[in-house]
C-alpha cells in the first residue's frame, strides 16, 4: 500500500511541475483552441497539452518507485505486469490524439487508431470475459471488449466541453475505481489506479475555470481508454453477478452523454461525428447554470453514480438489482431535468398518437395518389382530390384547370378565419386548400400532399381534357379574355361578386372570340 501511495504522490508532483512547462511551450508553438463564440467560448486561445503532463506524470511514477527502495516483494510483481499490458495501448491512444491536436485527424482515422489501440489491448489481456455472471465466446468478447474501450475513450472526448469537466469528472471515476480494488482486494488495480488519480489532480489545479489549459485529444482520449481498460479488470475480479454493470455506473455521466449525443443526431438525421451544442454541459449552460456551477453539478451527478457503483460492487442478488434500478431512475430523472426537445417530440409521436396520425395519413396520400390514376374523368378525379383532403384535414379544396372552377359552389366564399396552401400546377391553373377554424390538419402531411398533386394532377387533367386550355396560336386576344374571366372569378369572394355588372362582364370575357 505504501508503493501506491508513493506513486500517487510522486504524479501529482510531476504533474503540478509539468503541466505550465508544456502549456508555456504549446503557447509559444501556437497550437492553441481557440474560441468562436458557439460552442467554444473561452475568452483567449488556449493551448491543448494537458495529456503530455498527464501521461507524463502517469509513467514517470512508476519509473520513480522502481527506482526507489520500495521496489520488490510479491506486490509489485503482482501489479506492474498490469501496467507493462496497458501501457502500448494506452501510448498509442495518446499519440492518436495528441497528432490530432497538432495537425487535426479525420473523425475516421481517429476512430481506426481507437479500435487499433483497443485490439492491442485485447490481445494484452483486458477482455470483457464475464456479463451478468456468464462467461463470453471469444468471438463475442472481442467485439464487445473493442465497443467498451473506444466508447469509454470517446466519452472523455465529448465532454470536454467546459474548463475541468474532463478531468474532473475522470478523477471521480478513477478514485472509484481504486476504492473498488481496495474493496474486492485488487492490489493491482489499486496500483494502476491511483497514480492517474494523483496525475489529473495536479493537471486540475490549472484546468479548473478559468482554465489556463485544456485536456485536448490527447488527455482525454487517453483518461477514458485507461478508465475503460480500469472498468474491464474491476469487471473481471468483482464478485457481483452483474459484471461489467458497476464499471459502466461508475462512468456513467459521460457515456450517458455520449449516448444522448448519438440519439439526439439520429433523430435530427444528422451526422453522428458532426459536433453541436447539445451536450450535457451545453443544457446546462443554456438553463442559466455558470460554467463553474456546471462542473460542480456535474461532478455531484459523478458522485452519485460512483456511490450507486461501489454498492453494486459489493452487494449480491436482489438487492443489487434494487440499486441499479433505483440508479435508472435517479438517471432517468436527471436526463428529464435536461429538457431536449427531441425526446419530448420522440416521446409526443411514440406515446401521445402522433404516430399513428403519421401513419394514417400517410396511408391517405397513398390511396390518394390511386384514386388519381384510376380516373377517367376530370369530375371524379377532382371527386378524389377532394375526399382525400378532408381525410387529411383540410376544409375547402378548390381547382382553377382551364378557365373553370372545380369544388366551390356559386356564391359560396371562403371563411376569413382559415388559412390557405396554394399549390401551382402551371402558369395559369392551380389548386387551393384551406383549412377551417375547426378542422386539423394531419401533423406532417401539408409538403407531401403539395408535392404529389403538383407532381400528379397536371398530367392527368391534361389527359382527361385537352380542350380545355386554349390551343398555341388560337390568338393573343383568346389568352387575355379567359385569364381576366379566371381574375373575375377569383375575385368574387372578396368584392361584388353578385352585382349584375359583374355577371355581365364574366359573361362576355368567356365567351368565344372570333
């Protein structure tokens, strides 16, 4: 134990030494993030370094107790193998970031490195071989030992949103981590452990707000692959049935995140790589937290979960499946709290029928599109036209083709208090929907329903009454009479539609030129 706390110490002396040193210099080279008033809102650039003083610090401990005089005996020679096995794969991660700090890397490679650096730690022995108490099929655990490391890797990565979240919310799961080993006697993994715990409190004592530097790619895509690799031993030496459970608790805030991220852009149909303001920390930012009252909240919601995991890694039976789904719950109201309005819509469709008015309606432009192409005459098509948009809402539906008026009756005006969809089928015809005061119009159906009619009914009525448009070359003066006679009878709901000099007036534009 004494070995364990020489190491802790001697990373955190490293790491408050280290840390301005590289800061300096990456301010000096320039390679700094700088601020663009969305998602980045510091007030100066900021030099990415914090995961060279981290994996720094992390490496030299160990180097400084091999050689101090507490070197030797079975303890050591239980632990450090440990260590020597995540090592290559954790560097690799750290070079994979830090080259993206430097230079910038595609989202693609990036993740290729990730899953590189987690094959390379399956092949090291950190393998998720047990869930729920049953033993894994190596083709099974591969996978989904690969997911566990690049999810937990990413995780750190997309919360690292405000000054000292990442590293905050790291030395949280990392202390749990260790209190777990002491807890199941994990002498090892106490060992591993707590020297990351002593590297991320010097390197906060500068990232807290306001931050003199940042974790960058290469600090925090390395804390969530060593944490994920951490989780997977803890799994492996926990006596609980639940395995893997307690770990994923422990790390909950940032996978949460994650997965709320990934959601969110599915429903959006957006990119899953494509960055936004819609993080946890972002929410609260927007709820009018600060930026330091974020990070305490967060590191409160951190708190709660590494209490919920300690008890599932100690407890047995029922009453372990009592304190996760008490945990859900806790979760489940906090992700609640966040108030994303794509859940309350996703929730809204799924829950409150809007799905099923979706899917009614959709049904209804189908049919409509049918009974369009079967036909034979412009009355019945019209007919069709118009049984389908009272089925999807609409009030009124109305066609101006070729100088006529199909689906008003004479006198009949429109009410005021509607609103209207004008739909052009050419430079002359066109369709007019209204929606009533006291009708509702099928969520989601105004675009497709404008789409098809402008897509189906010009063709069609061309086919079903070719004489009714006035032929090319019948004369200029033709054209003009029955586009005026069109005016007048549009007009007849708003003005004197009934004065006899009206009538008079549409009488002679409709009549035939000669």
């Amino acid at each position: 134990m004494y070995s364990t706390a020489f190491t802790a110490v001697v990373a955190l002396a490293l790491s408050l030494l280290l840390t301005p040193v590289v800061r300096d210099a990456f301010l000096r080279w320039g390679v700094v993030d700088r601020p663009d008033g969305v998602r980045k809102l510091h007030g100066r650039p900021i030099p990415r370094a914090g995961g060279i003083p981290i994996a720094a610090s992390y490496v030299l401990a160990y180097m400084a107790l091999l050689a101090s005089p507490l070197r030797g005996g079975d303890f050591l020679e239980l632990a450090l193998p440990l260590v020597w096995t995540i090592l290559p794969a954790a560097s690799l991660v750290f070079l994979v970031g830090l080259v993206d700090d430097v230079r910038g890397l595609k989202p693609a490679t990036k993740l290729a490195g990730q899953l590189a650096a987690a094959s390379l730690a399956c092949w090291g022995g950190v393998k998720v071989s047990h869930v729920a108490g049953y033993a894994l099929a190596d083709w099974l655990a591969l996978p989904l030992t690969l997911l566990w490391l690049v999810a937990c890797a990413n995780a750190f990565n997309l919360i690292d949103g405000v000054d000292g979240l990442a590293a905050g919310v790291g030395l949280v799961a990392t202390l749990t981590a260790f209190l777990a080993a002491l807890l199941n006697q994990n002498l090892p993994l106490a060992l591993a452990t707590l020297p990351l715990a002593g590297a991320l409190a010097g390197f906060l004592r500068y990232n807290f707000n306001p931050a003199s530097v940042f974790l960058g790619d290469s600090g925090s895509l390395l804390v969530g692959f060593l944490l994920g690799c951490y989780g997977v031993i803890w799994s492996q030496k926990s006596a609980t049935m639940l395995g893997m459970t307690a770990p994923l608790v422990a790390l909950a805030v940032p996978l949460a995140d994650t997965g709320i991220a990934i959601v969110r852009r599915f429903l959006r149909g957006r990119p899953i790589f494509d960055a936004d303001r819609g993080h946890v920390h972002h929410r609260l930012l927007d709820l009018g937290f600060g930026p330091r009252r974020v990070v305490l909240v967060l590191y409160a919601a951190c708190g709660v979960g590494a209490a919920f995991s300690l008890l599932l890694s100690t407890l047995y039976g029922k009453s372990s499946g009592l304190v996760l789904l008490l945990f859900l719950a806790v979760a489940w109201a906090g992700v609640q709290r966040l108030d994303y309005d794509e859940f309350g819509v996703a929730t809204r469709v799924l829950f409150k029928g809007e799905l099923r008015q979706m899917l009614s309606a959709q049904i209804a432009l189908v049919n409509l599109e049918r009974a369009v192409a079967r036909a034979g005459t412009i009355e019945s098509c019209w007919a069709a036209v118009e049984e389908g948009c009272r089925s999807l809402g609409f009030a009124h539906a109305e066609l101006h083709y070729g100088g006529r008026v199909y689906g008003r009756k004479p006198g009949e005006r429109l009410a005021r208090a509607s609103w209207h969809v004008y739909v052009p089928l050419s430079d002359r015809d066109y369709v007019l929907l209204s929606r009533g005061p006291a009708s509702a119009v099928r969520p989601g159906v105004v675009s497709p329903l404008a789409d098809l009619l402008r897509a189906e009914l010009p063709h069609k009525l061309a086919a079903l009454c070719p004489s009714e448009s006035v032929p090319e070359g019948f004369g200029v003066e033709a054209q003009t009479l029955l586009s005026l006679a069109r005016a007048i009878q549009s007009y007849d709901e708003d003005s004197e539609a009934d004065s006899p000099r009206h009538e008079s007036l549409v009488r002679r534009a409709s009549s035939p030129v000669v």
